[in-house]
C-alpha cells in the first residue's frame, strides 16, 4: 500500500511562491517575443524570427500560461484570466478551452475516453504525431460540447482567432506584408509536436498508481533540453507549484518517489532518483 504523499506543508509552502520580479518577467515574456517577431521579421532576420515564434508556443502553452490555469501567480481572477487569454492568442489558441480541458485532464487522467488532452498518450508515437494538426480544434470543440456556460467566452476567442488569421492573410494577399501570414503558418506548424511532448512522452496510462501513471524524467540533458520542464508528474502531483519551482520541488520529493519505487527516465548524469527507468513498450 502506497503511504499518503506528503503535503506542500510539508514539503515547503515556499514552493507555491515566486517573486513578483519573476511573476512579471514571466507574463512580459510572451508579448515580448511576439514584438520581437515582427522585429525581426520585418528587418529579414527570419531565423531569429522563427525562433522567437518556437519561444513563444514553448513559454505560453507548456509555461506561463499553464501557470494561469492553475492560478499559480494568485493574481485576481479577472485579471488572470484576461490575461490566459491574451496570451494564448497570441498564439492563435483559446485560453479558456484550454483552461477548462487542462483542469479536466488533472480530474480524469488516465480515462482514455474523457480526457481529449492526454489523448495521444494512449496509442502509438505515430498516432499522437497524426492527431496534431487538429489538437487544439478538437480541445475547442470538446470545451463547447461539455461547458455550454463557457459558449459565449469559447466563441469569442474563436472570432477572435479567426480574424486575427484573416487580417494576417488580407494582409498577404493585398501585397502589403507576408510577416503576419508566416507568423500564422508557424504557430500552426507548432501545434503539432504538443500531443506528442505533453500527452505522449511524459504520461504512462496503464500504471496501476497515480505515482505509475505519469513518467519520472531526471538528468542534466533533460533538463537542458526541456529547459527544466520535464517534471509531469511532480506537477501532477502537486498543480498549485509554479513552474519556477519545480526542479525544487522535483528535488524535496525524490526521497518520498524512491522509497515507492518509482522509476526514472534518465537523460544525462546528474542526481535524482535511485530507480531504474522502464521502457516504454508502445
């Protein structure tokens, strides 16, 4: 029997805070690399471009817009969710469908019927890879269908997405400028890794336990390749813990995870984790 997890009381309630320097660099973040976009863009300098574009999907879905899901900045609620959805159009996305899908995934997790988020954890790499294109179409559409008193705020990002894109093509077909029509093309084209790095690599549906049932990545590599992301399950466990914190908080529960054996996905040397990896079989 798996003994009761510890509390943030006891791991630290320190872990829920983050200063408000970080709070507002995080939330300028976005807005800042889509300004520096155009920027770019503009001048010619379409790597750079392109890469403030990659920046972006990685610090709003995957970062500070997840912390706003769960309120992790204790901002007042109206300005919290002002604030999701700014962002999350910015990369032509609905805050709240994302909002409502995410916090329904926390509930439902491994239900492979009742949890379109995590969907692409449940089959093969290939069929995660194919359901991208129409990730965050079918996390709308799911919002609008299960929450009819989100329709009117779910409707309104939608128009909003959908004349954002219509000025950027207008744009490119009048002769003025293709920087808005690419930048479109290229938060669409990010879209379709998401299934794979949020739902397929860091999920394991058929653990029998919610410590088995979310992968356990540590190593140096990994957190330089993630840039100190890959702490699903820590998440999982603990969703009021802004992201700054969690290779902290990854730090305080190692002890708790080794005693129950959970094993770890290790990518590069470096601590944390006595337990061996297990490979995935699907």
């Amino acid at each position: 029997m798996t003994a009761p997890r510890p509390s943030l009381a006891e791991l630290g309630r320190d872990l829920t805070r983050v200063g408000r320097g970080r709070v507002a660099a995080a939330l300028l973040t976005p807005f800042l690399l889509a300004g520096a976009y155009v920027v770019f863009a503009s001048l010619g300098f379409w790597f750079p471009a392109v890469g403030c574009v990659v920046a972006l999907s990685f610090v709003t879905y995957g970062s500070v817009s997840h912390d706003l899901v769960h309120r992790c900045y204790r901002l007042p609620r109206r300005v919290n969710d002002a604030l999701l959805t700014a962002i999350e159009l910015l990369m032509l996305r609905s805050g709240r469908a994302y909002l409502l899908a995410h916090l329904n995934h926390h509930t439902r997790h491994p239900d492979p019927h009742d949890d379109p988020e995590a969907a692409g954890a449940h089959g093969t790499l290939w069929q995660a890879a194919r359901s991208g294109p129409f990730f965050f179409a079918r996390l709308w559409l799911w919002a609008v269908r299960r929450h009819p008193r989100h329709r009117p705020r779910l409707l309104a990002e939608a128009g909003a997405v959908a004349l954002l894109a219509g000025a950027a093509a207008f744009t490119a077909v009048a002769g003025w400028t293709v920087v808005p029509a690419v930048y479109v093309g290229l938060a669409y084209l990010g879209t379709w890794v998401v299934p794979v790095i949020t739902a397929y690599v860091p999920h394991a549906p058929r653990g029998e336990t919610a410590l088995l049932q979310t992968r356990r990545f540590r190593g140096r590599l990994a957190r330089l390749v993630a840039l100190d992301h890959l702490y699903h399950l820590e998440h999982h466990l603990y969703p009021a813990v802004p992201h700054q914190n969690w290779p902290e908080l990854a730090r305080r529960l190692d002890p708790y995870l080794d005693r129950h054996g959970v094993p770890v996905v290790r990518i590069g040397p470096g601590p944390g984790g006595a337990a061996c990896a297990t490979p995935r079989t699907t």
